[in-house]
C-alpha cells in the first residue's frame, strides 16, 4: 500500500529549565516565563515526546474521535491541564493531563454549510478527550478517556454528551473545556491550562521548521503544524 509521508510541524519557543521529568513540577523560573511572556511551550514537551502523544491518540482516537489531523474542522489543539503542588516548600505548577477537543468546526458544515461537506461527521459524544501524562515513559499518554466521564453535571446538561441516539443541535457546540472539568473525578484541583496548536499548510513565522511523524490509521499522512497560544489561569472554585 502507497503510504504518503506526514509531516507534523511543530514551532514553539523553548524556556531553559532544570527539570527533566516529563510530569514534574515547573521550576519558579519557568513558570515566570510561561506566565508573563508570549507562549513557551515547557520543555518537558519536546518535539518526540509531543510525536509519541499524538502518535498514542492517533492509534486510540483516529476514527472515532477524529478523522482529520490539523484543520479546524476537525483536530488542531490540545491544552495541557495543570495542578498547583507542593514541592520543596513553594506552590508550583505540574503538568497532569492534555484535553483534546476534536471535531471542532464540524458544526459548520453539518448545520451552515460553510465548510467542505467531507467534515459533516458531528459526533456529540466524542468530541472531548483526556490524554494522562506520566513520568514513567511506558506510561506516558498511554491512559485516553472520553473527558465527559470527568465532567462537572452542576456545570452542562451530561446528556448531550452522553446520549449516542441524540441528534445534535445546532446551539450547542458539544465542548468540555477545562473549567467544566469535575476536580473530584479528576483527583487534582485544575490551576491553570496551556492551549497548544498545530495546522496544516502553514510555515514558520520565526524561520524553523520543526517536524514530527504521526501515524493516522494505516498511513503516515503529510501534514504541516506549529503551536501557539498563551497559558490561561483557572482558580479553584473554592480557593
């Protein structure tokens, strides 16, 4: 079978920091940075680790939460979820978990016609995912659940997500964010989220251009991506 080359391009600006383990706590320094500067992705992520977690969705996900990577009509983000801990006496910021949200534009061809008919496969009930990070490489993002076991009932109607019958309805976009995250179910009080971007068809602002390799099915399919985003602060409910 002909297998076309995919190419997820990923740009980002690195922080230099101490730490090493992919789930551990940010440094002071780090977390200076990605909080008052334009978006640094940590480097717990670098770019294989990044090609492994996408890998590991693609295989869990690819065809029932997504068919198309990097477009909005379809996948294009992921927003890391953050813990606030307690590590050598400061309060710091560890990384627990990517949200992904999937089938983001299909709306608009499924009720407004305003994209390529080929995205009409809105489905309400897997649009959100929760990809865990570890510390333990063979662990890793391996753990991917549907982010609707994880949400907060008081905060959406669960049957619009739930519900595999239901038709969708045009008000309704079908997305868990983070703040709609239950912090009981998740075992950690979210602190804060750091939205992360990759598309297709786009170069580099900034004159680099960083490639990984994801596997979509059978087929290493040929895409262009970058990040971009800034870090969004969310305070417990009852701090």
């Amino acid at each position: 079978m002909f297998k076309t080359r995919l190419y997820l391009q990923v740009f980002e600006f690195f922080v230099f920091f101490s730490l090493s383990a992919v789930a551990a706590p940010l440094t002071a320094q780090e977390e200076s940075h990605m909080l008052t500067s334009t978006w640094k992705l940590p480097t717990q992520f670098t770019f294989p680790r990044l090609q492994s977690l996408l890998n590991q969705f693609s295989k869990e996900a690819h065809g029932k939460a997504f068919r198309s990577i990097g477009v909005e009509e379809d996948f294009f983000h992921g927003h890391v979820l953050f813990e606030r801990t307690l590590h050598d006496g400061q309060m710091v910021l560890s990384p627990k978990a990517i949200l992904y949200h999937t089938q983001e534009d299909a709306h608009k061809a499924h009720w407004e016609k305003s994209v390529a008919p080929k995205y009409d496969y809105l489905d309400i009930t897997t649009r959100n995912w929760i990809q865990w990070l570890s510390d333990d490489a063979a662990k890793d993002g391996v753990k991917i659940e549907n982010a609707r076991d994880y949400l907060d009932f008081a905060q959406k109607d669960p049957s619009q997500f739930f519900d595999e019958k239901a038709e969708p309805q045009k008000e309704f976009h079908y997305t868990i964010h983070a703040k709609n995250l239950d912090a009981h179910k998740l075992g950690f009080e979210l602190a804060g989220e750091l939205q992360f971007e990759f598309y297709t068809g786009y170069d580099s602002p900034y004159g680099e251009n960083r490639r990984i390799e994801v596997q979509v099915s059978n087929e290493t399919i040929s895409l262009n991506l970058f990040t971009h985003s800034t870090y969004i602060e969310r305070r417990p409910k009852n701090p």
